[in-house]
C-alpha cells in the first residue's frame, strides 16, 4: 500500500487549520451581508427589493462562479486559488466602501468579493478530501464548522463596524479580515494524496523460445519458464457508498474514460450524470430556502418587535447550533454504517418543518432565539455533507470540478432567493409568507435527496467505477 506519511496525520492537520481558518472569515463576510443589508438600506436606497440585489450577487457570485474556481484549482492548485481569492475579496470590499450606488455595490460587493470568496470556498471543499483518508468526513465535519464559528461571530462584528465606523469603515475592516486568508493559503502545499494508490503484484509465466544457459528453478533444473512479475497500480477513494453501507474500493470512471479531454468536456460528463444531477436539484432547493431564511432573519426580526441588537444577536444563536451540529455529523458519517443521504434527508426535513411553522412563533424574541439554535443545527448539515457525497458521487480525481458544480447550482437558489423571498412580501405585505416559501424548499430538497437513491441503481454504480 503506497500512502503518503502524511496521510490522516502530520501536515495533514496544518493544511485542516488553514482551510478552517478561511471558512471562517468567508462564513464572517457571507453571513453578515443580511447585517449590512439594513445598512445599506439607510445610507444607499431604501428599497428591500434593490438593496437585495447587492447580497444576493455577493451570495450568488460565491456560488454561481463554481465551475469556474474548480477550473482554476484542478489547473493551478490550492494554494494559489486560495491567495487569489484573498487578494480580489479585500479588492472588492475596498471599492466597495467607496460606491454609493446599486449598480457599483452589485459589481464590487457582489461580483469581485464573491469571486474571492468562491475561490477560497473551492479550496475549503477539496483540502480535507486530499489530505484524509479514514477520518475524511470528520475532516469536513472540523472544516465545514468553521463556517458555522463566522455565522456565530458575524451579527456581533458587523453590529460593531457599523456603530463605530459606520457603512464605509465596516467595509473597509472586512475587507482587511478578509485579506488574512492569503496567510492560510500559505500553509497550503502539494497535496498528500490524490487519491489513495494500491499496487498489487500479481506472477505470471511466460514460456521462452528457448531456455538461457545457466537458467534454473529451485530445485536445480534448467526451467524453460520465468517469473514475471506485474504490478497494477489502482486508485480508489473510500467513503461510504451511497447505495450501499459498506466501504468499496474503485476507480473514478470518468476519469479512467476522459484521459486528455478537455475540462469543459469533463464537466459536463459530471453534470450529466444521473445521480449527481438529481442531488444539484436538491442543492438548488436547499439554497433558496437557506439563503432566504437566513438573509432576511435580521430584518423579520426587527419588523417583530426586536431591537437591531437581538436581531443581529439571531446570528450567533443560530451559528451556536450550526457548530455543534457540523462537528457531530461530521464524526457520525464517517461510521461507514450510516448513509450519508439518509442524515441529509431527515434533518434538513425537520429544519424545513420548523421553518414553516416559524411565523406562528416568530412575535416572541425567545421563540426566536429557540426557532435560530434548531435551525442551525438541523439545515447546515448539507453544508458539512456536500465534500463527501461530492467526492462519492463523482471521484477523489474530480472533486475540485465536483464541488464547483455543485456550488454552481448551490448559487442558483442563493442568487434568486433573497430576490424572491423580497417580492413575495412586498406583493402580499406580509412578511410570514417568505419563511412559508423557505420551509416549503427546504421539505422538498429533503424529497429529492432521498431521491438520489433511486437513480444511483448497482448497474450504475457498477459502470461509474469499474476499473479499466
């Protein structure tokens, strides 16, 4: 068995320090663009349809530009997207601080600072899958609850920007956290492993033309006979089989089939195949119900009765509960025994259930701290399953291109979300239906992950991965 020594331990850790460190400041700058949208609101135009424009570029850029951030990392590694991704957030955030307009905040806030963070976000999704092996979801799980730490600190550092250095100096400040993941992009060197290689030597004979002088076997005798020996060199990724609680050893089909074809080509082989399609439409999904829960629960909170500090305060609660959850379903999916689309599937069911029945309860500021600390334990657990399903659905050799699709789709709903959650309660008045309309997503990207199953048949499984 050809491992790296660094396999599961050593540098392995120093590489899952850096990669948490910039989900962190990307979770800081993602979730407190909801904060800054009511800040935008006073200073730039107070229309909540315009204003959401400008987070929902940023939110939409982040994910949308996938594909793109995966090209880049399959091409020039980790640790140059990830210094990218830090020089064009804080590029962003500085011209950001400087525009005065929707269009200008679109183009700096949104497109630049999400290009930035998509890179970096790109890097974060493929780091803990090149670096482990056995504890390959409890590395995601640590990784991925680095978001969940930004969450948590969002609301309190962006409440405090703005009050002391109002729109403009809080832009610039995040700009300068933001600059600091071009340090942990530092730390970042050639992966340890690929994907885990096995060589197996297997004897054969072969029959010579006529025997060599001198040629003998072990008892003596002259052999007409020779031993050859013949080593296959194997990749494999283990994880645990979506259609099945075991752990198997195969190749990555697509990769074995593609050879030298071009990305573009490789992609779209991704895209198309069955399994991974139906779980994007199940991201898509998610992601508007997510984006529009989250994004608009400052602003539903203040039109309740809290005061900008409890709402913000919304924030840290709901990361709290996304925390725990994050390192728990981390270390639990890594028990080969558990399907992974089967935790996916009933909790981001319960957050959906919990989210439509939010405005019942929403009037009160402790049933809102209760309905933030649920939700953020049950829904982000597609946030911390995504790197290994990708990884499952479609190869250790394509997870960079993977999870940029999957972001890709991801930003689909992230996009169109908080646009729509804003047109509904500006037609209707009332503001419930918006968290109506995130419940329902969230239930039906529930329905459709336990879909990926159906798809995902032994006939498939068996000609994405036989080895060639």
């Amino acid at each position: 068995m050809e491992t790296g020594v660094d396999v599961d331990r050593g540098y392995a850790w120093v590489a899952l320090g850096a990669a948490l460190s910039i989900q962190l400041i990307d979770g800081i700058i993602i979730y407190s663009s909801g904060i800054f949208n009511i800040a935008l609101m006073e200073v730039v135009e107070n229309d909540i349809t315009k204003v959401s424009w400008i987070g929902s570029t940023l939110i939409g850029s982040y994910t949308l530009l996938g594909p793109v951030a995966g090209m880049v990392q399959h091409r020039f590694g980790s640790k140059l997207t990830a210094l990218a991704g830090g020089i064009l957030t804080l590029f962003g955030m500085a011209l950001a601080s400087i525009c005065r307009t929707i269009t200008g905040l679109v183009f700096t806030y949104g497109f630049i600072t999400g290009l930035g963070l998509c890179l970096g976000a790109n890097v974060v999704g493929v780091v803990p899958g090149q670096y482990f092996e056995r504890r390959r979801s409890a590395a995601y799980g640590v990784c991925i609850a680095g978001g969940a730490l930004g969450l948590f600190a969002a609301g309190p550092i962006a409440r405090y920007l703005l009050d002391e250095y109002n729109l403009r100096g809080a832009l610039l400040i995040m700009g300068a956290i933001s600059f600091h993941r071009c340090i942990a992009a530092s730390l970042f060197r050639k992966p340890t492993i690929s994907s885990k290689r096995t060589m197996t030597t297997s004897k054969t004979f072969e029959q010579r033309d006529e025997p060599e002088h001198g040629q003998q076997n072990d008892s003596g005798e002259s052999d007409p006979f020779h031993q050859v020996d013949q080593v296959t060199i194997v990749e494999f990724s283990t994880s645990p089989c979506l259609s099945g609680n075991r752990t198997e050893e195969r190749t990555d089909y697509i990769e074995a089939r593609s050879g030298n074809v071009s990305l573009l080509c490789k992609t779209f082989k991704l895209v198309t195949q069955k399994s991974f399609l139906v779980y994007n439409c199940s991201i898509v999904l998610w992601s508007l119900g997510e984006v529009s829960a989250v994004f608009h629960l400052p602003n539903y909170a203040e039109q309740k009765g809290s005061s900008p500090k409890e709402a913000a305060s919304l924030l840290s609660v709901m990361g709290a509960g996304d925390f725990f959850s994050r390192i728990v379903i981390g270390f639990l999916a890594s028990d080969p025994r558990i399907e992974m689309t089967v935790i996916q599937v009933g909790l981001v069911g319960v957050a959906g259930l919990i989210t439509i029945l939010f405005p019942l309860v929403s009037h009160s500021y402790h049933w809102q701290i209760v309905f933030s600390f649920f939700y953020g334990l049950y829904n982000h657990v597609t946030n911390v399953l995504m790197g290994p399903i990708v990884i499952e659905l479609t190869g250790l050799s394509n997870v960079a291109l993977g999870f940029g699709i999957v972001y890709f789709f991801c930003g689909i709903g992230y996009l169109s979300g908080p646009v729509i959650a804003s047109f509904i309660y500006q037609s209707t008045g009332i503001y419930d239906y918006t968290y109506v309309f995130a419940g329902t997503c969230l239930f039906l990207s529930s329905m459709t992950t336990a879909a990926i199953s159906v798809f995902r048949t032994r006939v498939e499984c068996e000609k994405e991965f036989e080895v060639k």
